[in-house]
C-alpha cells in the first residue's frame, strides 16, 4: 500500500527543469532508498515529498491526502524530512534541539507535556545519544551531531521520515550507526523511511526498494536484488560494477567499478558532465 | 525550555539589573539643575505638603521623561531581540534597518501636512503613521535583500543603510519647510530625543506596548527560528505567517516609540546581544532581559545627555551612538572571524 505518492511533479529550479511528469509511489513500512549521480533530482524529488518544495505542476499524497491541502502543522505530525546538512547555533543544548521536534504536538507552547517528554527521552536512547543530553552541539563531533538531528526527527512521531544523504561527512562506524538505527525504527516503530544515499551498498543492504534516477527520469525501481546489477548501474551511473553477493547478509555488493564512458571513449562527454555538476 | 541552568541564569540576570534599572531611575529623577531629596520625591509622590516647585520639577519634567525613555528602551530593546530573531542576524536593529528613519519620515510627513487638522488628537495619530512609515521601509528592505528565498545578511545591512539615509533625508528636507516651531520638533525625530515628552505622549505610546504579549507568546517560535527554513518547514512552522506577525507587532512597537522620541538606534542591537551572553539562547528569558537593559541604556544616556553639558542638552541618540557605534563595529569584526 502507498502511504506517499508523487503524481506527474513538475520542479524547476532558477528556470532549470530538475524534474518533469515524475511519479513515485512509496510503499507503507519500507525503507525506499533513492540513489543516482549528483545533480539528477534526487534531493530535489525528497524535498518535494516533504512539502519544502512544492511542485510546479503535480501532486504529492499523504496517506491519500493532497499534501496542498493539508495544514503544515498537520503535515509535520504524520512527515519529517531531516535535510542535508542542518544548522543550529553551536551553543544550543542537545536536548533543547530534540525537544523542538515536539513542535507539531504542542498546544500549550510554554511547557512541555509528559508525553512530550517521554517522546525526547525515547528519541535519546534510541539513537544513542543519552550521554551528551546536556552538551552544547558545538562540541560534538560531526557522527553525534547526526544523530542529534536525526533525534530530533524521531521526537516529531512520525509515520514517513524522509533523510536527505543521512550518513554524508560521517566516518565508516558512524555511517553503519546511523542506519542501523533507521532499520530499526523501520523493523520495531513502523516507520516508513525514504533516504538519499549516495553508497550503493548501504543502499543495498538497508533498503527494501531501492529508486535508480539520472537527469531528472527514473530509471528503474526495485529490490536490491534487482537494482544492484551491472546493467542497471550502468545505466545510472554509466559504470561498469563488479558485483557480487555479501556471504555475511546476503545483498548484492558492488566491490569495484569502472567509467563505462572512458571505456568507450566518450570522454568529452564526460567532461561535459564534469562541467556541469 | 528544559535547560537547568538558565533559569537561574535568568533570575540572577533579573535580580542584577532590576535594582540597577531602580537606581539609575531614582538619579535620573533626583539630580539634575534641581536637586530633589528622596524625601522631596516621597513627600511630593504621596502629595504630603506639596511644594508646586518640586511638583513641576518631578510630574512636568523629571518623571513624565523617565517614564518615556523607559518605555522607548523597553520597546527598542524587545523589537530588537525579534528582528535579529526572525533576520537570524545580529547585526540586524531597526535602526540600521531603517525602520526608525521610515517611521520617523511618516511622522514627519503627517506632521507637515495634517498637524493643523487633527490638533491635540495629532499626538495620538503619530504612532498610526510611524507604523505606516516602519512597514513601508521593511517591505522595501525585503525585498532588495531576498535572494534565493532568503535574506542576505550582506544587503540586509547595506539596504539598510541606505533606507536609513534615504529617509532621513526625506524627513530633513519636509523639517526644512516647516515652520520654525514645527522645525524644532521635527529635528527631533532626526537625532533622537526625549525632551519634549509629557503624559499625552506616554498615554499614545501605551496601547502599542500590549503587542508585547502576542511577541512574548511567540518566544519559543523564535527559539525555533534559528534553525534553516527546511528544518522550520519540517517542523510544521508557518513561517511567512509567524514572521509576518512577528515582524508586524515588532514595527508597531518600534514606531510608536519612535513617534515620540525619534530614532533613536543601537538599543535593538545591544540588548539582544547583551541578553544572550547572559541568559542563552531562550526567547522567553532573551526579551524580558533586552527590555531591561534597553530601559537601562536610554534612561541612563538621557541622564548623562541631559547633564553633561548643563544647561545645554545634547540629544539622547547621540549618546547611545557614542556606545553603540563601537559595540557595533566590534560585532562586525566578530562576524567576520
């Protein structure tokens, strides 16, 4: 069953087309995965399912609803996206930051309820980050700050948590920490998560239904079975993969690759790319 | 909202400057050309053999002037901490911004063509036009620094400035053609000055000042506006709403005081800044403690302006721009590191 559907979106940045007559239908309880070279909307497309962009032409459905429609207050209690790279003042204390994901929630806007409380406590301990509850966000390092912002989600309750390249900047450990906690609120909370990564392995081993863009089309949706072949990578990435299958879990692993482009001498065009990302 | 720490932070901050705020009051209300007793002012406040000489010193001059700067600090300093709040600038004060010389301008302007008309009642009216004029130069002011959907900290500050000239300008050249009585207080809202006030004015200014309690219950969404406008979004903030209504009572109190002293700039960028090294980062406790320290500023320059040459009077605005100019040059740098 679809809980968020893009009906033909239209976006356009500055003029420029990102997207047109694009369509995308996120299934209830999955982790949906979007990836594709830089530059081919798929940040662009997240932002649109999560109201920060509204589309030229087109529909988005939230459980059904025409997003438009819906009040944002509404929005933010059933959908966040938490973007690329968040900013907040470095002074602004770990749980102050969190407890502004119960934004949505609040009638009385002076004090927090206990729900509102028992909310930040769970989102705290389910991404690990109970110790630093009192640390100013500047002294964190990149991979805790992260999981701060990522908490700060969580607080919101919500069904869909959309993630804008969650686990960019952060180092091997903090990565897999990162999604490791998003499994888990897909397999234990019902989350139903749409991310951007750009790590087609992570992609593969997290994902349920992996989403293949290039210049604003989908190319091809699928399981990662499916998506992590040498024909379709080549198709978005315009690589040559060498893929094989991960003894440890099973999902397909891209463990190598080549620029198909280069092979077949096209490398002004790859130029040309180079040029416009 | 949770923090442990800043709530006594807060009280502590109160506790300094509240006695501080009393003190300066009880100089300003004492010294001067006159000397008054505290028995003098008790005596007088509590009509006990009342002399008519301190009665004209404290209920015509001494306190009706207080009370305004008072309430112009007050106001300054708490529209201050709002637009550097929604701006997310600290360089950002409604008289850099030009709020004040737009406000000044419709006053100026009102003063000019309708001063005749309405009378004793053109008092009453000046705050209605200050807002006109204060809207005015903020419309125009977003617009020259929206770029890309946000506001440019950069041509915040320089159309800023050049509002700030270009109605000033405007308010001199009306000042030029008044006739000399209306002249002298026409300049006034140039440089900034509490001297001609009385109880009418106070009595103008006072209904403005009920926009502090929508501000003040929309604190928290200032907390939250120190995110980016997609995490706002996310959050499920109205933002062009919240800021509209924001940005609008903040104006309407800046104009109203303004309608009576005049531009009197800097207090908006001190009191936030001096507030947040002293409370954090909490609206909710940020703009009690800017209107303090902004009733704290102008009371305190006006003592110092109305004193320090007896009995020539040098305008409060200048000596808050003594001040202020450097504490703004040393936020500059600061922004630039």
């Amino acid at each position: 069953m679809s809980i968020l559907r893009v009906e033909n979106a239209e976006a356009r940045y500055e003029g420029h087309i990102i997207f047109e007559n694009l369509c995308l239908d996120v299934i209830k309880g999955k982790i949906t995965t979007i990836i594709g070279p830089n530059g081919c909307g798929k940040s662009t497309l997240l932002k649109t399912m999560g109201r920060i962009l509204k589309p030229k032409v087109g529909k988005v459905y939230l459980q059904e609803q025409d997003i438009n429609t819906l009040p944002t207050q509404e929005i933010a209690k059933r959908l966040t996206l938490l973007p690329q790279n968040p900013v907040a003042p470095g002074e602004l204390e770990v749980e102050e930051l969190i407890s502004y994901g119960r934004y949505p929630h609040r009638k009385n806007i002076s004090k927090l309820t206990t729900e509102d409380k028992e909310k930040i406590e769970w989102a705290l301990e389910i991404t690990h980050i109970l110790p630093y509850r009192n640390r100013p966000l500047g002294s964190l390092s990149g991979g805790q700050r992260q999981k701060v912002w990522l908490a700060m989600a969580l607080a919101q309750d919500t069904t869909v948590l959309l993630l804008d390249e969650p686990t960019t900047y952060l180092d091997l450990a903090h990565q897999l920490d990162v999604l490791q906690i998003v499994e888990n609120l897909n397999q234990h909370h019902q989350c139903t998560v749409v991310m951007v990564l750009h790590d087609i392995n992570h992609a593969a081993r997290f994902s349920h239904e992996i989403v293949g863009m290039r210049d604003g089309n989908i190319i091809a949706t699928g399981s990662p079975d499916e998506m992590i072949t040498v024909d379709i990578l080549k198709q978005i990435f315009h690589i040559d993969a060498r893929i094989m299958v991960d003894p440890f879990n099973g999902s397909p692993v891209c463990f190598g690759y080549e620029s198909a482009l280069a092979e077949e001498g096209l490398e002004l065009l790859t130029k040309k790319e180079n040029v416009a990302t | 909202m949770l923090s442990k720490s800043t709530g006594p932070r807060y009280v502590k901050s109160l506790l300094i400057l509240i006695p501080l705020f009393v003190t300066i009051f009880y100089i300003s209300l004492t010294n001067g050309t006159f000397d008054l007793t505290i028995n003098d002012v008790i005596h007088t406040l509590l009509r006990i053999n009342p002399v008519p000489a301190h009665d004209l010193v404290l209920f015509d001059y001494r306190l009706p002037r207080i009370v305004v700067a008072s309430l112009v600090g007050l106001g300054l300093g708490i529209a201050g901490a709002v637009i550097q709040g929604i701006t997310k600038n600290g360089l950002a004060d409604p008289g850099i911004l030009g709020i004040n010389a737009g406000a000044g301008a419709a006053i100026v302007l009102f003063l000019f063509f309708f001063h005749e008309q309405f009378g004793s009642f053109s008092v009453l009216m000046q705050p209605l036009f200050g807002l006109i004029g204060g809207l005015v130069a903020a419309v125009i002011i977003y617009l020259l620094a929206w770029k890309n959907g946000r506001i440019d900290t950069q041509r915040l500050i320089l159309t800023g400035i050049a509002i700030s000239s270009g109605f000033g300008a405007l308010a001199m050249y009306l000042s030029l053609k008044m006739k000399a009585s209306d002249f002298e207080m026409a300049t006034v809202w140039t440089t900034g000055s509490v001297y001609n006030a009385n109880w009418q004015s106070i009595l103008a200014m006072l209904p403005w000042f009920l926009l502090i309690i929508p501000i003040y219950r929309k604190s928290y969404l200032l907390d939250l506006f120190q995110l980016e406008e997609s995490s706002l979004k996310s959050l499920g903030v109205s933002i062009e709403k919240e800021k509209a209504i924001l940005l609008l009572s903040s104006i309407g109190l800046v104009s109203a005081c303004v309608s009576v002293s005049g531009g009197i700039g800097f207090i908006g960028l001190m009191g936030p800044h001096i507030a947040k090294q002293l409370v954090g980062l909490q609206h909710r406790y940020i703009m009690p403690i800017c209107g303090v320290i902004g009733m704290i500023l102008v009371v305190a320059s006006d003592f110092i302006a109305k004193n320090l040459f007896s009995p020539a009077e040098i305008s409060v605005g200048i000596i808050i721009s003594i001040i202020g100019v450097p504490y703004f040059l040393y936020l500059l740098l600061k922004a630039r590191s």
